[in-house]
C-alpha cells in the first residue's frame, strides 16, 4: 500500500478511540505472547459462503474436497458479528473458501459494516462482475476488489481456472473501472492479482499490458502456496520453473519448503476467521474446520476469543507450531515467497 494510501487508511479506519485502543492492547498481548489478548481481533475475515463456480486444483472447494458442509452465511447472521465486535474492527475481509459474489446479500453485508467504518475488500475470481451489479458494489462502499487473472490467454488461463473464461473476467473488470469512473469514486481499490506457476510464468509482462489497459489500479504477482496437502506429483506440476519465483526449493530430488519456522504466529493476536455457519476458526489454512474454537451463534467473539480452547492452541504455536499440520505447511512460513504489488493507478 503506497505511503499516502496508508496515511489515508490510518485516518480513515483507525484514529478512533476503541480502535485505537484496541490495537494497542492486541499488539501488547503479542509483544508478551499471552495466550488470553487483551484485546479483540483487528481484522476479521468472515465467509460469505464456501461455494464456488471453478474447479481450482488446488483449492478444496474447487476440487470438491471440503470436508465440512456447504452453504452461505444469513444476513442476520452476519449482522450480529458486526453488532458485536464492529467498534474494534479495523479490516474485514469478505471471502475465504468459496466465491463471495455469490452471496446475494454480499451488497447488503458491505453496506451494513460500513457504517462501523470498516476497511472492507474481497477476492473474487471475477466471474460474475458484470453490467448489472458494477454499479452495486461501487454503490456499496467496497474498499477494496482483488480479481485473480492467472493468465493472459484462455489456454493459460483454464489450465488452473477450471470453467472460467478469461474474455468475461477482463470484461467485467473493464466495467467495474467504468462505473468508478461514471460514479467519480476513487473505490474501490482493484488489485489484479496473478498466482505464478509453472504454466503461466512466461506471460508476466503479457499481464502486465493487460492490467494497464484494464485501469487497475494495481498488479500484484503471488507466488502458488500448498495448504493442507502434501507435495505429491500432482502439485509439483503447478510449482514455478524459475526457483526466484517460488516458495520451495529442490534438493536431493525433494521438493521442500523455503521454511522460516518459528513459534509465533500473528494472526492468533490479529486475526480470526468465521466460517459461513457461525464457526470460529484459527485463519483460512483451516479449509476443513478441523480447529473450531466456538460458534458466534451461541456466545459472543470475546468469550471465544479468550476461552480456554483458543488459548491452548496459542500455547502450542508458540511452543511447538511445527506439531500442528496446517502450521507446518503454511506457506505463510516461506521466506522468499514473492508477493509482489506494482502500482499502476495509484490512489490518494
């Protein structure tokens, strides 16, 4: 986020007194490793839904190997977490597993946090921004659409975009630049983001070209993670050629993680994640469900934030992480892991 963009930010979204408080208290707790924070979680990443219209490999949801049930989050739902815990929130981000827009109350759910001046973004696939809901979600009050465009041909493109169609992405991006610039609305904010693998590395600056011609207003290159999954042949194949590009290294015929582990981990002070149904969960590694700490449907944030679940799992990530699946293979653990954003129609 370019310097201006960020002082915009921090005025915007937390220069308030209790959200101002309560980063402090939350950076406190992590400076002391507490396994009970002081404070409630800044950001909050919420599931619209875990539905979704591609067949991404490498996804569970697009491979069709979620192990817990499907479905989309109610309205009222959504507005009691917002009721709940909104004064504290600095940054919520509407998606994990599954494709938000389709959502049909996602407008109604961005309206409705705005009010507690939340910093909203989502990622989408881009499939469904189309002539009759651009204006919407200008209209909405959206800070922030990150559009995944894993090629700049269709042949690329449909190699991990399984069923989407690479002319209706760019389209519809095309029409959401439109109705900014028909509303004079500098949001929300739209990152192009381009996931590098082996099959699409040869098309950056194709990408490139396309993300200037679209007027995005940022192009950001992610190098592919594996979560949950073993590294088997399958998705080997996916991996960047260039070794610059990517999170593993190879040696002795193994493909192996550039791991920086350690016993600590942000998101258990910054962050938590709600699953469609209500379920309290560590972060999105956990596709499957398999820690849930609680139901906000059935106690508020603060209680499950602080019970003694959550915070027996605190005292493991900072004793022994590497015991724990889904945090041995984080690709948040990679050092060298490009993620790289170039602005290209920077905002102020």
């Amino acid at each position: 986020m370019e310097f201006k963009r960020k002082v915009n930010y921090f005025l915007k979204y937390v220069a308030f007194n209790k959200k101002f408080s309560n980063l402090i208290a939350v950076k406190i707790s992590k400076k002391l490793k507490l396994k009970k924070p002081l404070g409630l979680p800044y950001t909050i990443m919420i599931e619209p839904n875990n539905i979704c219209n591609l067949q991404c490999p490498l996804c569970p949801t697009g491979a069709r190997t979620l192990k817990r049930p499907l479905g989309q989050m109610e309205i009222d739902t959504f507005k009691k977490i917002v009721d709940d815990v909104g004064d504290y929130t600095i940054h919520l981000r509407l998606w994990n597993w599954g494709e938000p827009l389709l959502n049909k109350k996602l407008y109604d759910m961005i309206k409705y946090a705005k009010k507690k001046k939340i910093f909203i973004n989502i990622s989408t696939n881009g499939t469904f921004l189309n002539e009759n809901n651009v204006k919407e979600i200008v209209d909405s009050g959206l800070d922030e659409v990150i559009v995944s465009v894993d090629g700049a041909t269709q042949e690329t493109y449909e190699k991990y975009r399984i069923g989407g169609k690479l002319d209706i992405i760019l389209r519809g991006i095309k029409l959401l630049t439109e109705a900014k610039k028909e509303r004079n609305s500098k949001i929300p904010y739209i990152n192009l983001q381009f996931i590098l693998m082996s099959h699409n590395e040869h098309e950056i600056n194709d990408i490139r070209k396309i993300a200037n011609e679209l007027g995005v207003n940022a192009l950001t290159f992610k190098s592919v993670g594996v979560m949950d999954v073993e590294l088997n042949e399958d998705i080997k194949k996916y991996l960047p050629n260039n070794p610059e590009l990517g999170r593993y290294i190879v040696k002795n015929n193994e493909t192996r993680r550039k791991l920086t582990q350690r016993n600590m981990c942000d998101t258990m002070y910054d962050e938590t994640t709600i699953a469609w149904n209500g379920e309290i969960l560590p972060c999105c590694n956990d596709a499957h469900a398999s820690y849930s700490f609680g139901n906000v449907l059935k106690e508020n944030l603060w209680n499950i934030w602080r019970n003694e679940k959550y915070a027996k799992f605190r005292g493991i990530i900072l004793t022994e992480k590497s015991s724990i699946p889904m945090c041995k293979d984080c690709p948040g653990n990679t050092k060298d892991a490009p993620v790289k954003r170039e602005i290209i129609n920077p905002v102020y």
